[in-house]
C-alpha cells in the first residue's frame, strides 16, 4: 500500500482527488458491509473466512495493473475494502476463539509489536520499490504483494482450527442462538468510546504534524524522529503495557491510563506554540511520546473488551458491529481535531482534551451494561467458559468473584 498513490495517480493517470474519492467510496462500502461479512465468519468460521479474505485481497491486488479508469479504481477499492472487512473480523474472532482466556490479551500484545514490525517491513519493500523511479518496478509491485497475500492464506489454512470451525454443514444452517450485537446497546457504547480512544492516531499523524508545521518553530525533519519513536515503541513495549490486562476492571484501568496519556499529550503539544529551539523540539517528542502510550494502554483494554463483552457464539457479527460504532467514534475526529488545534490555539488542544476526558467516564456504564446483557441472553456456562474474568479468583478468599467483582460499580475497588 506505501507504493499504491504512486501507482494510481503515474501509472494510471488518476488525479489525487480521485483517488481520495475512491478512499471514500471504499470506506463507505466497507462500512456498510462489516456486520453482513461477521455474519459470515460465524456462519462458515473465523479460519476459513479469514483464508479466503486473503485469497481475495491478493485477487484485488492483481487486479491493479489492469484498471485503467476511474470506474475501475472505485469497483476494485470498493472489493479490497469489503473483503478486507471479511479479513478483520475473521482475524479478530479466530484470535479470541483459538487462545486460552488467560493468555489472550498478552498474545495479542506479542502479535501487536509484530503487526509493526510488519508493517515496517512492508513499508521498507514499498519504499525501496519508489527510489528505483522505475515504471517497471512500480508495475512489479502489486504482483508482489499478490504472490505474499497468497503464502499468507495457505499459512492461515494451516493454523489450529478453532472451536467455531467444528461447526458441521447442516449446524451452518441453523441460525446462532441470541440476541444479535445491534441490540446490545452496551457493546455498541463500548466501541463507540473505543473509537473515539483511537482517535489518539489522529493526533499522532495528522494533527501533531500539522501543528509542527505551521505553530511551532522545530525543523520539518523531526517529523522523520517522531514517526520513527512511535514505531519503535509499538514493537518494543506492548508487552509491558498489557501485563496486568486480564479482565474488565484492570482493562479500564489501561483506559484510564490511555486517557491521561492523551490529556498530557494535549498539555505538552499546545505549550510548544511559545517555546523555541531546542525546547520546542523536545516538547514536541515528548507529546508524540505520550500519545504513543495513549495507543499502547488502549490496545490492550480493547483486547480484552473484544474477549470480555462479545457473545462467545457470535463473536464475527460482535467484530462486525464493533467496525461499524468504533468508525462513528472516530471518522469525525481529522476535521473536528484539527479545526480545533489550527484555529482556537490552546483552547481547542483543551476541548479535544475535555473530549477524551468525557469518553473515559462514559465507557464505566457502558462496560457494566454490555455485561449485563450478557448475562441475561447468553448461557451462563457458555459465558463462563469464554471469559477470563471468570477464571480469577478472589486474593483473599480463594473463590471465584461475583458478577459485581468481574464489573464493580467502583472500577478498581478490588
């Protein structure tokens, strides 16, 4: 994808705009699709969907050399969106399925960091393709990244089947138990709260920059250290902000954790309008810092919302639901941000902070509803045996705690 803009606007001959509109398009239908595609990762399984997504993705990507207009680059955006919806929320709900609960949230801590150090190759494999300014290269690129997404489904085909992938022909066609994800109000709140949580992504590579650029004195090439700060701390320390992450009380402490990391985020970067030199560029770092560490606590509270709060027997539709309420937490957030910072100064870097503030206190009821929910339409041994809340037990008495221990009213009384 590094090389993708290149590729469209000098190859194809696309303009920019039409290439951020095709963006759009592809979000939009990728967004409409992500309940119906986690439909279907709960009917066929997570391992299965989860192969074909990637066979798919690689058919979109040796689709590239063949798109010659608009029309083109819309339909096969449109296809790589949707299939990689199918992709997200079969990757999601095989992880959940196939890891014991106690050992879910440090796993997804360790594939985290390589999720970064993937992306860093990619992008390097990206980047070197570029410096050739080669045509040839470019249309060598896309051919690439099929053949690589191919290796990746047959590799996915031999992982351990999961529990959901047991399911027989004639159980694909009765319908799954329960109450869909649209009617657990608690969990769309949840992820609502989430994506707005995520919007510290916003900060770090939009907003910051652009602050850097016309609010600040520091050089434009501190922009090359701050990218490269986050990306070494996202494959270097998700294990150590995860550790202690295994149920819903210490998960919304590494929210409350995330949120003071984005408000001292917000205090340090509106400081640098009146710093100079070598202030202003320390200033700076330490607010890409800090966000940074917003990104870490949030991933590992989110983990453990995804194992916590989803209906064990549904848990693609719940992946899917969740795309849906954490995109509208959070598509708002580049327009709204950075209006905000450009033009209010100190008092915009104070409202996006009050934002942030307001979703940390909303997700406590909201956490404790989606629950209750749960409670009240899933089996309770179904319940049980997903959910590594269930397995603590009390420091004290030696016994497993109560449905108000697993979700106090007062997070962090235990």
């Amino acid at each position: 994808m590094t090389g993708s803009a290149v590729f469209f606007t000098k190859i194809v001959g696309l303009s920019a705009a039409q290439v951020g509109l095709g963006l759009t398009f592809a979000g939009i239908a990728a967004f409409l699709a992500a309940v119906p595609m986690g439909k279907l990762v709960d009917r066929y399984g997570p391992k299965k969907m989860w192969a074909v997504s990637a066979v798919g993705q690689a058919a979109m990507f040796a689709v590239w050399p063949f798109v010659t207009d608009f029309k083109g680059y819309v339909a096969m955006a449109v296809g790589m969106e949707v299939i990689g919806a199918l992709g997200g929320a079969a990757h999601g709900a095989y992880t959940i399925d196939v890891l014991p609960p106690d050992e879910r949230v440090q796993s997804r801590a360790y594939m985290y960091s390589a999720l970064n150090v993937g992306f860093t190759l990619g992008s390097l494999l990206g980047g070197i393709a570029l410096a050739f300014h080669s045509n040839d290269v470019l249309h060598a690129l896309p051919w690439f990244t099929a053949a690589v997404f191919l290796v990746n489904a047959v590799s996915v085909t031999r992982l351990p089947r999961a529990s959901h992938d047991e399911r027989s022909p004639e159980e694909r066609k009765v319908r799954i138990p329960g109450p869909g994800p649209l009617r657990n109000p608690g969990w769309l709140l949840t992820t609502f709260f989430v994506g707005v949580f995520w919007t510290n992504q916003v900060l770090l590579n939009v907003v910051i920059p652009l602050w850097l650029v016309e609010q600040t004195d520091a050089p434009r090439v501190l922009l090359a250290f701050l990218f490269a700060t986050n990306t070494v701390m996202c494959i270097f320390l998700p294990m150590v902000t995860s550790r202690g992450v295994r149920n819903l009380p210490t998960a919304l402490k590494a929210i409350r954790l995330s949120s003071t990391f984005f408000v001292l985020s917000c205090l340090i970067t509106l400081a640098t309008h009146d710093t100079i030199g070598w202030v202003t560029i320390f200033l700076v770092w330490l607010g890409h810092v800090t966000v940074t560490g917003a990104e870490l606590y949030v991933s590992a509270a989110s983990w453990s919302f995804e194992a916590e709060l989803m209906d064990p027997r549904q848990r693609g539709a719940y992946q899917g639901a969740s795309e849906l309420s954490m995109t509208l937490g959070k598509v708002w957030a580049p327009a709204v941000y950075t209006f905000l910072a450009l033009n209010w100064g100190a008092a915009g870097w104070l409202v996006i902070a009050g934002i942030i503030v307001a979703a940390t206190i909303g997700i406590h009821p909201s956490t404790r509803l989606a629950r209750r929910f749960l409670e009240r339409h899933v089996p309770a041994d179904v319940l049980a045996d997903a959910s590594a809340s269930s397995r603590d037990t009390d420091e004290e008495t030696g016994t497993p705690p109560h449905l108000d221990a697993v979700v106090p009213e007062s997070v962090g009384s235990r």
